[in-house]
C-alpha cells in the first residue's frame, strides 16, 4: 500500500510541475499577446481575463461531486485536455470572439485541475503525511511557473506572432503530458480522519452544498480562505502594484524583481519553513502568517511616504513580496491538508471544489484595491493592515473549532498507514 502511494504521488508531483511549467510559459505575456501582438487593445485583453475568471466560477460548484462520484483521475484528464485545446486555440486566434472562447476552456479547465489534483494528492497520502505532500506541491508548482517564465521570456517577441503562438503550443503539449502521466498512477484510498463532521441527524440528507454549509468548521475555513486570497495573492498584481507604481514611485523593472524576491522566497523557505510548521497548530500556523503579513503591508506603507531615496522605497518594496512569499510557504502545507481532514470520507472532491471556488472568487474580487492604492494610497494600506491582523484573529477562532489532529496532525506521526481509517484522536489517548 506504502508504495503504491509513494509511487502514484511521484507521478502526481511529477504532471503538476510540468503543467506549471507549460501555465508559466503564457501567463505572463496574455496581456501584452492579446492587446499589443493581436492588435485587439487592453480592453479586449482586460476582457480574456474575466473570462478566466467567470469559467472558473461556472466550473468549480459542480466539480466536487463529479470527483466524489467518478473519481479525480479522469476529472484530471478531461480537465486536462480541454485547458489543452483552449491553449491551443488561443495561440491560433486573431480575433476578440475566439480568444475568449478559447479563455473559457483554458480557464474552465485550469480552474477543474485544482481541486482533482488536490483529492489524488489526500487519496495518496495520509493525515500525517499531507503536510509534507501539499508543501512539495506548492514548490514544484512555484519552481515550475518562474522556470516557465523566465524560458518564456527569451522566446517572445512582439514583432512575430509566430513566438506567442509557439508558447500556446508548448503549453498546450504541457497538459497533454500530465493527462498522460495521471493515466499511468493506479490510485490507493488513503486513510482518513474519520467523522471529521459531527454525526447529527439534523445533517443527513440534502445536497452535498447544503450538509457543507451546515459544517461550522469548513464555513469558517472558507471565509478565512476569502480572505487570505483577497488580502495577498489578490493584490499582487493589482492593488499592490498600482501602490507601487503610483505612490512609491517603482519602476516596472523593479515590480519585476519584488515578484522574483517573492518567488525566491518561496522556493528557498518552503522546507525549511516546513519543518517549523508541521509540528505545530495549524490555526496558529495561519495566525502568524498574518502577523507576518501585517508587517509587510507596514513596509510597503513605509515605501510609499516618500521619506528616502528611491533605492529604500524600492527595497521595502521588494521586502514587502519577500514576506508575502514566506507566508505562502507557511501557508501551502497547512490550508490545502485542513481542507481534506475537515472533509467527510466521500466528500473530499466537494470540499476541494468548494475551497477553490472561494479562491477564485477572492482573485475576481482582488482588482477591486485598484482604486485605493492608485487614489488613496495610505488608507489602501491601512485598510489592508486591518485585513491581515483579521487573518490572525479569524486564524485562532477557526482553532476553536477544530478537533486536536485536524488542528496538529503531527498527533498521529505514528499510526498504522494501512488502517482502511483513523478515528480522530483525542487529546488524552496520544501516546509520548
């Protein structure tokens, strides 16, 4: 059973860092492929991205039961191939119709992947092991993008198409291969902790989306996901950057290398972060992340007074990504694995689906900072101080919430990995 899982996990990891890879190639050149290479103007490349975002809204609720009922793996696999034939077709495209057709598919089938690739991940590992599983995941996807993007950006070229179209292609070669690849991993079920949700009669019955909503726990998870996403990954490239580029005075090379601080960050920290974080309560875990996160928003406050020489306000710029940065890696081994030990056995896809869609949404709603950090720079900063010292406090009420090894699955380092599952333990019955 042990190496049926360690083998299926390989493979895993192995497809989720070359689609990562192949996404890493396109991202960062849709703008520019879409508004300056096809002629179409910003607001028809400002248009592909909504459409992003809408297919991956549309998606997502109906997924989870999908990969309860039929499994990840071939959730994964048509997943796969529509993202590869919208990547496809996007290269190809000239004109505002197909390009957002071919938006919707790849943003319909990007979106799909999370949440089967996350259930294969829990399927192929254990309440003890998720941890290290979901924080390989979170690196070799960080090591995948910014290897892609780098690549990418000695291939493009504004005056010939024909190099865009190459990228699409790469890409859309990408998601065959991890199509290919997940066709190959025999999949184990992997222990659980079991009743992760109270047995209440009240709770039987109804619509998986229902017997969620009534899940204390998995609420507050999502509305602390909400807000994690919206308050980091949301104004990265929005809010944050209009604070920079406006208030502190950052050039686009520097926006630049915060983004690269960040990404360094991440890969250089991730394990050593880890071994930090998987000893330790999860809600505390988070708690912290927005404490961290509460300075780095003070640091970018400080790039933008205006009080030194560029080169500071670039630096606390740059500082501020770096500590984005080590709060995802805090965050990748902790978020993802209490989603799967929260879910019910059966209900693991569902509960993905559902944490995916909340990300989604925060990202939609991220741009929405624009306004603030452009017009009213201090109080962006201010509001968003607020935001992350409310990650820490809706952190540690989650922790309430949460049974001892949902919160520190460290608590069961010792169990039998072949048990079929694992009765959540209590406090009291775990041995020294």
């Amino acid at each position: 059973m042990t190496k049926v899982m360690g083998a299926a996990m390989r493979r895993i990891q192995a497809g989720n860092a070359l689609t990562a890879f192949g996404i890493g190639f396109t991202v960062p050149f849709l703008y520019i492929y879409v508004a300056q290479v096809r002629g179409l103007g910003s607001m028809a490349a400002t248009s592909a991205f909504v459409a992003f975002a809408v297919s991956a809204l549309v998606a997502l609720p109906l997924t989870g039961r999908v990969i309860d009922r039929r499994g990840p793996v071939p959730v994964v696999i048509g997943a796969a191939v529509a993202a590869s034939a919208g990547a496809l077709s996007l290269g190809l495209s000239t004109g505002i119709v197909p390009i957002l057709l071919s938006a919707l598919a790849l943003g319909a089938g990007q979106a799909v992947m999370q949440p089967a690739l996350a259930t294969m991940i829990v399927w192929c590992s254990t309440p003890s092991t998720r941890t290290r599983a979901f924080a390989l995941q979170f690196f070799m996807q960080n090591l995948g993008l910014g290897i892609g993007g780098l690549i990418g950006g000695q291939i493009v070229d504004e005056s010939r198409p024909a190099s865009f179209t190459l990228l699409f292609g790469i890409e859309a070669v990408m998601f065959l291969v991890l199509a290919g690849v997940i066709l190959t991993v025999r999949m184990p079920h992997a222990p659980s902790i079991k009743d992760a949700v109270p047995r209440d009669a009240s709770q039987a019955g109804g619509s998986a989306w229902k017997r969620l909503l009534e899940h204390k726990a998995m609420v507050k998870l999502l509305v602390l996901g909400f807000v994690i996403f919206f308050a980091c990954y949301g104004q990265f490239e929005s809010g944050l950057a209009a604070f920079g580029t406006e208030a502190a005075g950052i050039s686009p090379s520097t926006l630049g290398f915060a983004l690269a601080a960040n990404t360094g960050a991440i890969v250089v920290a991730q394990f050593v972060v880890l071994k930090l974080v998987e000893k330790r309560r999860r809600s505390r875990v988070i708690a912290l992340v927005g404490l961290i996160w509460t300075v780095a928003w003070v640091i970018a406050g400080f790039s933008g007074l205006g009080h030194g020489s560029a080169m500071m306000a670039a630096a606390a710029f740059i500082t501020t990504y770096a500590l984005f940065g080590i709060g995802e890696a805090m965050l990748s081994p902790t978020l993802a694995p209490l989603v799967a030990d929260l879910a019910p056995e059966g209900s693991v896809g569902q509960y993905n689906s559902a944490f995916a869609l909340v990300k989604q949404m925060a990202l939609a709603l991220g741009p929405l900072g624009v306004p603030l950090g452009a017009g009213v720079p201090m109080l962006y900063i201010g509001v968003f101080v607020l935001v992350s010292l409310g990650i820490a406090w809706l952190a540690l009420r989650l922790g309430k919430q949460l049974s001892a090894v949902q919160d520190k699955p460290s608590l069961l380092k010792g169990e039998a990995v072949p048990a079929p599952a694992l009765t959540a333990v209590e406090p009291e019955r775990v041995p020294a």
